[in-house]
C-alpha cells in the first residue's frame, strides 16, 4: 500500500487536505499540544499544501494564544481509526489577530460561530454552567453590527509544520516513516522508515 517515502508524504498531505475540508473526515478535529504541554482538540479550517502551514480559529484572549506567543512550539496528533492511520506532526505556532488572511476567515465564517468572540474570555471563572455569551446571544445568530466587538477577539492559530511522524497500523506488521523539512515549501522534506 505504500512503498515509498513519497507516497506516504502524498498520504500526509492528501489526509491533511481533506481533513480541513471535509468536517466528516476523521482528522477535522486533532489535538493540538502547545508549549505547556496542555492538549485540546480544536477544528483543522485549512492547509496550506505549498507552505505546509495549518489553520485554525481561536480566541485571542484564550490561555493557548498566551502561550504560544511565548513558547511557539506546537505539536498536533490526527488519528483515522478506520484507516488505521495517525499522524503526529510538530511545528512552530503563531498566533495572528489582524491582516489580509484573518480578514478573509472572519468574513468565510458565519454570523452564528463568530458570536463565540462576543463573550467572556475562554477559561473565565463563573459560578455555574456557563457559554460565556451575553444572554441575548444564547442560541441566538446575532446580526453584523452586534458582532463588530467580536472581530477584536478572533484569531488565526497558523502552525507552520517541521516535521511528521506517520504510523499505519496493520495486522501484518505496523510501517511508520518520519519526515523532516530541510527548507521551504512542499518539495524539500527529508524521510525515513523506522521502526514502529
């Protein structure tokens, strides 16, 4: 099934591709391990196949942004239990709040998953129960106007992947290859086999 280095870099990238479109797909929602060796699961909303760089949305004022503009390092783990495939990549976080690429995942996203933005900060202290939204919002998709103090509080979580470690499980023996990026872009990645 795979016989080459490159055909599991292939697989890499064509499971990372649909993972970011396709919210069905088993590797939507990784766990992504930041510099404090907290883990969360969070949704994959693209990749960037030339520059092997990942996207998700966050709240600037969230503990993991904190974080990662301190410690950038960043680990994510993508399993498909039907495939029997996992992939663990490391890379260098950045967290970004204004320019032309966050504008343009403000403007794709809906009016009813912006509104997360509106409310308390994540990880705020109540005495119960809680979303965090203003109560006009719970359950309720809020107009453009009553969004625009939410715009302040969206970010980009961009992952710049470094290397991966890709394992397939197989009841014939378990195969894994490991790669590393030697430089930029898609074409210069170092890979070997090793041992499961």
């Amino acid at each position: 099934m795979f016989e080459t280095l490159d055909d599991v870099r292939t697989d890499c990238r064509n499971r990372l591709i649909r993972a970011a479109r396709d919210r069905k797909s088993p590797m939507h929602a990784p766990v992504i391990v930041t510099g404090d060796v907290d883990a969360r699961v969070m949704v994959l909303r693209a990749f960037d196949t030339a520059r092997w760089i990942l996207r998700l949305h966050t709240d600037a004022r969230s503990p993991k942004a904190q974080v990662v503009a301190a410690d950038s390092r960043v680990a994510v783990l993508f399993y498909d239990q039907g495939a029997k495939v996992q992939i663990r990549a490391r890379g260098m976080g950045a967290i970004v709040t204004s320019g032309p690429e966050v504008d343009a995942a403000w403007s794709a996203s809906t009016n009813f998953a912006r509104r997360c933005y509106l409310g308390d900060g994540p990880g705020a202290v109540s005495e119960g129960p809680a979303s965090g939204l203003p109560p006009e919002f719970e359950g309720v998709e809020p107009d453009d106007a009553q969004l625009i103090p939410a715009r302040d509080n969206f970010a980009l979580l961009l992952i710049t992947i470094t290397s991966l470690d890709w394992l397939y499980l197989a009841h014939t023996g378990h195969v894994r290859a490991q790669f590393a990026r030697a430089g930029d872009g898609d074409a210069v990645w170092e890979g070997r086999w090793v041992t499961p």
